[in-house]
C-alpha cells in the first residue's frame, strides 16, 4: 500500500485503476492499494459472524456518538486522523465501553 500527502496526480482521485490498483482518499492523503478480491463461494461461517457483529457494533456506535455526554469523553482522546465514531467503535467492538461509560445515564 502508498500513502501520500501532497501528490497532486493522485489529489481528489479515487477508483480502480485499470484491473491492479484502488486510489482512495482520507482525510488528509490518497492511498494506493492492490484490488481486493472475492471468493466465488461466498462467506464463511465465521466471516458471516463477524459480519454482523460488525453491523451490530456500528449501529451500536453511531447511536452513542449522538449522545452529548458520550462526545464530551470522546473528544478528549481522539487524536489527528481520528473521528469520535471511529473510536467509540473501537471500544465497543473491544467491549472496553462498559468501562468508559461506567457511570454514565445515557438514556
């Protein structure tokens, strides 16, 4: 994978490029990656599960990040590059929001 910051070929592209490479954008850079591939024979058991704890977790997430009180912790940890949601995500899918919201009316 590349990663660059101030290239103006791959500034404000994104997409495939020919049958190779994805261009994406972040925040602040452009990432140059191998195209992902697919299985013809779809999910595994345990891709499946991981799937939709992955989904469970992410609804979880966006409604804690609506929650005033919830921001106000997250807002101290998040560091440059990061985003509220994405580290409350992260707690929750390492079940370490228990511990952070401990405390915490969030009805």
């Amino acid at each position: 994978m590349s990663k660059t910051r101030t290239n103006l070929l791959t500034f404000g592209y994104s997409g495939l490029l020919g049958d190779q490479f994805v261009l994406k954008q972040y925040k602040h850079m452009s990432v140059l990656s191998k195209k992902p591939t697919f299985k013809k024979n779809g999910w595994t058991d345990k891709q499946k599960h991981a799937r939709v704890r992955f989904g469970i977790a992410s609804l979880r997430a966006s409604r804690l990040s609506k929650i005033p009180a919830v921001r106000q912790i997250y807002e101290k940890k998040i560091k440059p590059g990061q985003n509220i949601l994405n580290l409350i995500l992260q707690d929750v899918l390492s079940d370490n929001i228990k511990s952070v919201l401990s405390g915490i009316n969030i009805d």
